[in-house]
C-alpha cells in the first residue's frame, strides 16, 4: 500500500497529468488535477480494477490520500521568508535527489558520513546513499566546491527532486 501511495505523491509532485500501471491481477489508474503541469490542484481517486481471471475480492483497495493545501495567508509569511532565504542561497548550487527513497549520510551506522558541512567536495564524489526499493544507490556530487549545509535528516526520507546539500562552488 505505501509503494501505490509514494506513486502517488510521485505523479502529483512530477506535473504528470495520468498515469496507469497493470500488473498481473491488477491495473491501476492515477489520474491528477494538474493541467499543464501546475501544481496545487488535488488528485483524483486512484481507479483500481480486477483483471480477468484474478480470484475475486483479490483486488486491492486504494487508499484516498488528501493532498494538504494550504490557506492563502497561512502562505503569506513563509514566501516571505522564503524569499530572503533564496536570496541568500543564490551562490549556492543545490544537490538534490534524483528519486524517491530513504535518505543516509554514511554507508552504515558505524561509518562516518560521506559528507560534512565545510567539506570539500569533486565533482564525482558520493554525497550520500538513498535506497529505493531495497536497492542503495550511491549519489555522487555533480559539481566541486565546499559544503554549507545538509538539508535533509539521515535516515529520513526524501522526494523526488528534494534538496538535499547546498554547495558552494567558488
């Protein structure tokens, strides 16, 4: 069920209007709000039907997941604050995820991080470890430079396209 609700945050995050997906005794369909890829509208129930010759009452019941929305003045303060951040992380070049997963700074519990705040960094460098699936993927840096912040928790985890390191190139 979590995997069908990560696919879910996954298509309504990417701009993805429809997608569907059919498996052996199962098809399922997601269908979101986003018309021309803008965000902020709400997705549709996911359509989930039996395939033929399944056994019946096999098919499997989706869960309505409410994409929260925010009130517009709740929103006023943090574009605020957003703004002045962005302004200030402008020379940073940011590291983000490349998919969704469970985020690790080290290679184990035991190990020390790949990475910590005032680090230098090369491009090719690993960053970090997401599993995805029960497979861990090494993210390497894509660029040199310095390491300013860690954005994500370890051991937590991150969406596609999630900031997860702020570096300074120069």
């Amino acid at each position: 069920m979590t995997e069908i609700q990560e696919l879910i945050r996954f298509v309504s995050r990417s701009g993805v209007t429809e997608v569907e997906i059919e498996q052996k005794d199962f098809k399922i369909t997601i269908k979101t709000g986003n018309e021309g890829g803008k965000r902020g509208k709400s997705l549709e129930a996911p359509v989930m039907q039996q395939m033929p010759g399944a056994i019946p009452g096999m098919a499997l019941m989706p869960q309505v997941v409410a994409m929260p929305q925010a009130a517009p003045a709740a929103q006023a303060a943090p574009q605020v604050a957003t703004a002045v951040n962005a302004e200030e992380n402008s020379k940073y070049i940011t590291i983000k995820s490349p998919m969704i997963g469970t985020f690790y700074r080290s290679p184990s519990p035991d190990k020390p991080a790949f990475i910590n705040v005032g680090d230098s960094v090369k491009q090719g460098d690993m960053v970090c470890v997401i599993e995805a699936m029960k497979l861990f993927n090494e993210i390497e840096s894509e660029i040199s430079g310095k390491v300013v912040k860690v954005l994500a928790d370890d051991n937590s985890p991150v969406e596609y396209d999630q900031p997860l390191f702020l570096i300074d190139p120069s």
